[in-house]
C-alpha cells in the first residue's frame, strides 16, 4: 500500500512539473554567492543575504553587493552550520536591530544553534554590527554538525519564532527539558513571554511553543495569522504542518517516512494524540525555505504557499483551504533551492543552494 501511495505521488509529481518554458513566470539572475542561506529585505528594499562561511550582505535589488558587513558573530561552520537566518527587527526603521541565527562551537566538539541581535549601522560600502548579543541558544549543544533549523520569523504581535531542528538525536525533540526538535517564541529581547504554552514549568521548557519537530527548515504566517511550518522528513514523510501553541508534531515517536537504514516508524495515523501534517511528501521534496505570498504581482497566488526544495530542485506552491494543504504544482528551477521570499513589489525571490547560488527574481511571464 504504501509503495503503491509512494509511486501515485511519484507520478502526480512529475505531471505537474512544468518546462520552464511553461512556467507562468520569468526569472531573473540578480547576484551570485558562496553557500547562501537567507535573505531579508530592509525596509528601504535592499537586501541582507547570508553566506554559511559566516559572511552578511547588503544587496541592492539591482544585484550590487556591499562587502560583508563588519562584526558578525564567529560561526562553527561545517557539515550543515554555518551562518544561517538573518532577520530585521519589525522596527528596522526606527531601532536598526537585526537577528542572526548559526551554528555556535562548544566544548569537545558540541555544537548548537544560537541566535543572537544587534545594531546594523549601513554605511555606503555595507555596514557594521555593534551591540551584539546572544539572546538564545540551543540546549544541549551536542556532537552533531546538522539539522539546525534556525529559521527565524517575528510574529504579527513582535514575538520572534524560531525553528529549532532535532540536531540527529532524535528523542530530545520530545523532551521539555531540551529547546532542541522544537519551535521557540521569545521576546525581542530574548526574554520569555508568560502566555507560553509551557511557561509555568520554568527553565528551557518556558521558551517552547510546539514540541517534536525534526529539521524545521521553513516558518511563516498566512494572511489569518496562522503558523505553518515545513520541515525535512528521514526517508520519505516531509511535512507541511499547521502550527498550534503547545501541539506536538510526534517526531521521533510518529513520521509518514521510514528511517534512513529502511526501520519503519510509525506512520501519523497511528498515534491521532500527535498532530499530523496537512500535506506531506514521499517521495521527499527536501523542504530549504518557506513563506506565504500576500502580495498581488502573482494575483492568483495570493494567500498561496511557496517552498524552496533543495533536492526536488523546484519552487513548490501550496494551496490551502482553511485548515487543510495541498500541493498545487511545482516549478522545476534546475538547482537545489534553499531560501524563499516575497519582496517589497510583490516579486519572488529565491536563493540557490551551494557554491555559486545565485539570487533569483521572479516575476509573472504574463
Ligand atoms: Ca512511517
């Protein structure tokens, strides 16, 4: 059965992915990296872009890059660490503080995931970090170089959410005491809001908004409000989840894929207690970036949700219907994509994985 499932979706699959002469937009090469990870806009509508050997950019829409930006934070890089998300404070405008998550080194080799803010002060030929401190870290560190997660994201209300990955260890992402397989909402200032679903148990637990989560690589909020995250399944079962306070998403316990030696887990329907995903993959779309467009250049894309798939080398949108998710069609982009945004008029931008990604611009072909 689920053979037969896994090849159904096989061939959905590639039915709806289009030539991209058929794509219903153009795209344009803007700028070319080393390793990107992340982009933002500023609200004058530049650019930050990050590069994993822990190098920030100013990039003009136009593709004029700065030099890197002065006083980023040392980053553990290697395997898949590095510098990773970078997002401007909602008052950017007014207070200039920016947030970067990446891998932080610890004793005996341990790594963990960090994030930390500080003051961007541009100047024509970039800018520079000062004040910077680290308001989050990932506990434990531990003696792994992957599924960090780390994509940050700042609520409607100012509170910033972060997806922590599972870091390969797999049962901490079910356990309170550990930050780690989890999605975090704190303070601007790092601080931990009260109305946290596990505030009253104190410690780590205190910063958890959902629990059992694997490599959260994708978080972002529909027109509603509503969380949505993506996140990297082990053989097979990628996931697309709706996001509640206090759920939990069952991974290592629950997963619609298999572990990488062939071990089954336990598909979602056979523990209803954990919330299962509204829309998942098998074979597996390696979910790098998410977002939800709420602008109106791809008019019939409106409300639509878009993911860079790193190894399905495509932009994939997602329809969705109050509380349910489909894949609606997939655009094949001939790269590993890592990164999604919608820009200031609406354009979609994406980032390519690896050496030499480029920084892409789409708009619709008509
Ligand atoms: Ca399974």
């Amino acid at each position: 059965m689920r053979q037969w499932l896994a090849l159904t979706i096989c061939m959905v699959a590639v039915a709806v992915a289009k030539a991209e002469d058929e794509q219903p937009f153009v795209t344009h090469e803007i700028a070319t990296f080393e390793e990107p990870w992340a982009l933002a806009f500023l609200p004058d509508g530049r650019l930050l872009v990050t590069e994993r050997e822990g190098r920030l950019f100013v990039v003009t829409q136009d593709g004029e890059k700065s030099a890197p930006v002065g006083g980023v934070p040392e980053v553990a890089y290697g395997g898949q660490g590095g510098l990773g998300d970078v997002a401007p404070h909602p008052g950017f405008a007014t207070n200039a503080l920016i947030y970067l998550s990446y891998a932080e080194a610890g004793k005996d080799g341990a790594r963990g995931a960090a994030v930390a803010r500080a003051r961007l002060d541009l100047a024509p030929e970039g800018g520079q970090l000062s004040g910077l401190e680290v308001i989050w870290r990932q506990v434990p560190k531990v003696k792994s170089r992957g599924h960090y997660g780390h994509r940050l994201l700042f609520s409607r209300d100012g509170y910033l959410l972060i997806s922590s990955g599972d870091r390969q260890k797999f049962s901490p992402a079910q356990d309170l005491q550990s930050n780690i397989g989890k999605i975090v909402r704190l303070r601007d200032d790092g601080s931990v809001p009260t109305d946290n679903p596990f505030a009253d148990k104190g410690g780590v637990a205190a910063q958890i908004w959902s629990v059992g989560h694997r490599n959260p690589l994708g978080i972002a909020l529909d027109e509603a409000g509503q969380l949505w995250n993506v996140e990297m399944g082990p053989r097979g079962g990628d996931e697309l989840n709706r996001i509640r306070a206090g759920s939990n998403y069952g991974w290592p316990v629950v997963s619609n894929g298999r572990h990488y030696s062939g071990l089954d887990i336990p598909d979602h329907d056979t523990h209803p207690e954990f919330e299962a995903p509204k829309a998942w993959w098998t074979p597996v779309i390696s979910p790098g970036g998410f977002t939800i467009y709420t602008a109106d250049l791809f008019a019939d894309w409106r409300g639509d949700g878009l993911i860079a798939g790193l190894s399905s080398r495509a932009l994939i949108r997602i329809e969705f219907d109050g509380e349910t998710a489909r894949e609606a069609e997939r655009y094949d982009m001939g790269r590993r994509m890592r990164a999604v945004a919608q820009g200031p008029a609406g354009a979609i931008w994406m980032l390519e994985d690896r050496s030499g990604g480029r920084l892409l611009k789409l708009v619709p072909s008509h």
